[in-house]
C-alpha cells in the first residue's frame, strides 16, 4: 500500500498517507480507535471501497488493473456477525468460493471435510444448517470458509468482537494456529490490544487516519512511539521485566503424570496413588494429548466404564511452548486453572504451566527479585516440583 487515501465527500479524510509493505506469511493486526480508519483501509485491500489515491499492489499488481469479483474470490473475508448463508447447509456455505471458481464436486467435498476436521467438528455437521449450530460453531464455519478455496491472503474485520470471552479466545487461538501451520498472510482489524498483541507478527496503529507506529507485539510494549500509543496500550498491562524468560517452554515443568486411553481405570487410580495426583493427562501412543481425567470421573463411572477413553474430557485448554508468557499469564489467570499442558506444535505433551509458576512470573515483573527471595530458590524449586506432580492436588 503506498500512499493511500480515502476522503470523502466534504473534505473527511479517513486515511491519510497510509504506506505498508505486508510480507507474504505475516499476520498484521490494524487497530485504534473508533473512526481510525483501519477499517476503511481493509476495505479498499478487496476493492469494496475505492481509495481516493495511492496505489495497492498483490504480489506487484495493481488491483485496480483487476476484475473486482475476481480479486475478491482470491481473498478470503471474515467479519464479525458471521455471514454464513442461512439457507445454505454448512457444506455449502464452506465451499460457496469454490463453486464460483467452478472446482469439481468431488473435490468441493473433499475440501469441505478437510476444512471441518480443521475446526474439530464431526462430519455430520455438514449438511446441517447455521441455525442447528451455536454461534461459536458457526464462527469456526465462517474462518475455514475464508480457507476453502486456499487464498493467500485473508482479511478479518473485527470477527470476534461480539462472542463471549471463552469462545473468543478459542477461536483466536484457531486463527492463530491454522494460520502458522497453513502458511496464510491474514490482515486482522481489532480495537482490542490484548487480542492484536497475541495474534500478531505485526501490529499497526493507527488513529484519525495516520498511521502512528508499526513494529512487532514486543517492540510496541517495550517502545511506544508517542503517549497515544502509550495510552492505546494502557498502563495496566504486564510488560516482561525479565525479557530473558519469554515463552512459556523456558519456565514448563516437565515432570507431567499422564496416561493413555487403553489403560483400565484401575490402572489409571493406580497412577494417581503413585504420583500422588488427582488427575491425569490423556495422550496417545506419540504423545499427542487427548484428553484429561480426573478422580471424580474415576470414582462415578468405576462401576460402569473400564478403560480411560470411555470417560476422558476432550476438551482440554493447552498452551504452546513457544506461546509468550504475556499472553499465558492473563489466559491462566483469568481461567483461574491450577495448571494448563503444553504442548509442541505437533501438539505432543511437552510439559505444565502451574499457576505458582505464573504467580513467580508476575511477581518478579512488578517487583523484580531481592536477595531474600535468591536465597530461597532451593525451596522454591521443590515447592513447585511438588505442585507439578500434583496437578491440581490438595498439596497445592
């Protein structure tokens, strides 16, 4: 983008001389306030609207020298109230794309299982409608239909702004994951600083149409480039007083008590007693996790199930090793999780974040260390040894 601008009539100027290289890769995140003109930039990316003047080259071409049906088929748009066609089953909403761009059956429905196994629904959800699912399915719908037909690059306005916290962060994480393994350039509007310092490798800020810094989540935190971004960021917010420890693999205990979903429920209370836990990690054979089991699960269906895949939860929180502490603490935190697994991203078992961990985290950023508290650390490592095993234990 080089020297963009869009006015409109009176004399408003939206945005005004915006300039900005986006990698092929990168996943930049637009973000300001109402009115900033971040929205407006997106828009003129896909040609719905027109900028004013400056030019927008894709991969060195003018898009204006572009059918625009055409350029709009080669991206994919998310926003935030969804879009899915109500009218169309879910197997036709993910592969409307590439039935325009005339793909075979065959291969629009070899397409539509890949994109909902992305999405970790069941299969049978295909020929259902919108309506027979919940909003936080439907949004997972909405981000793999922007996948279907293998666009570059993906445009996302805003697209989580109105879930509840727990389906927001998920579908971040979605994002975030489906992008890094795919490969795909996604340019992401937010006014949300936390959701933009999570998922971006790139963050533009921006406000009454300029641009007022461009640089990478830490460079933001550690160097805002005036009091607006400054104020954009907000004081309240950790920034890592120890910038040698990261992410979250630098401070993970790997000492995990798992078993695996054959094992007979006897053998699994038998794990429990000898590691002295009340629960336990599910993984398969390659340590990939699967699940998790706790004692209360044990204890109510002893009588009737006899392996640990018959009651194991699916659905388990985990973080990646190489997720930056800033972002875990808030996640833990505000779960209020004794622990989380992470895992690589094979999504193999690895390690666990307890929460002491995360208090230590915390405490040194807003107090650094003291003499005292170094002459303890023998203590302290055993004390979280001990919570590890634990995982989730009355010891703790």
């Amino acid at each position: 983008m080089e020297h963009l601008t869009k006015t409109y009539k009176g004399g408003k100027k939206a945005v005004d001389d915006f300039n900005l290289t986006v990698e092929k890769g990168e996943f930049v995140c637009f973000i300001g306030t109402s009115g900033s003109g971040k929205t407006t930039t997106m828009r003129m990316i896909n040609r719905m609207l027109k900028q004013t003047s400056g030019v927008i080259k894709i991969n060195d071409q003018d898009i204006n020298q572009l059918d625009p049906v055409e350029l709009r088929r080669k991206i994919g748009y998310v926003i935030q109230n969804i879009g899915l066609m109500p009218h169309m089953t879910i197997r036709q909403n993910i592969t409307l794309v590439p039935r325009l761009l005339k793909w075979s059956q065959d291969k629009m429905d070899r397409r539509a299982k890949q994109m909902i196994k992305l999405v970790e629904l069941p299969e049978s959800f295909l020929d259902r409608y919108p309506s027979e699912l919940s909003g936080g399915q439907q949004q997972r719908i909405g981000v793999v239909r922007a996948l279907a037909a293998d666009q570059d690059l993906i445009l996302m306005d805003e697209p989580f702004g109105a879930l509840d916290p727990i389906t927001r962060e998920s579908l971040q994480d979605l994002v975030k994951d489906l992008q890094e393994r795919l490969g795909k350039t996604i340019i992401f509007v937010t006014h949300d600083m936390d959701e933009a310092l999570k998922l971006s490798t790139k963050i533009v800020v921006m406000d009454d149409g300029k641009i007022m810094q461009v640089a990478s989540p830490d460079e933001i935190l550690r160097h805002p480039a005036n009091q607006f971004v400054e104020e954009l960021i907000g004081h309240d917010r950790l920034v890592q007083a120890r910038p040698s420890i990261t992410t979250v693999g630098q401070i993970m205990l790997k000492n995990v008590a798992s078993t695996t979903p054959n094992k007979l429920l006897k053998d699994a209370l038998r794990e429990m007693h000898e590691r002295r836990v009340d629960s336990l990690l599910v993984t398969d054979d390659e340590k990939t996790l699967k699940g998790r089991i706790d004692i209360g699960d044990i204890d109510y269906h002893y009588q009737t199930a006899t392996s640990v895949g018959d009651i194991m939860h699916h659905d388990v929180f985990y973080v990646l090793s190489s997720s930056l502490i800033r972002d875990t603490v808030e996640r833990i935190l505000k779960r209020g999780l004794k622990n989380v697994p992470v895992v690589d991203d094979q999504k193999r078992l690895v390690g666990i974040v307890t929460r002491a961990s995360v208090v230590d985290m915390v405490y040194d950023a807003l107090w650094g260390t003291d003499s005292n508290r170094h002459s303890s650390n023998s203590n302290d490592t055993a004390e979280k040894a001990s919570a590890t095993t634990s995982q989730g234990g009355e010891s703790k």
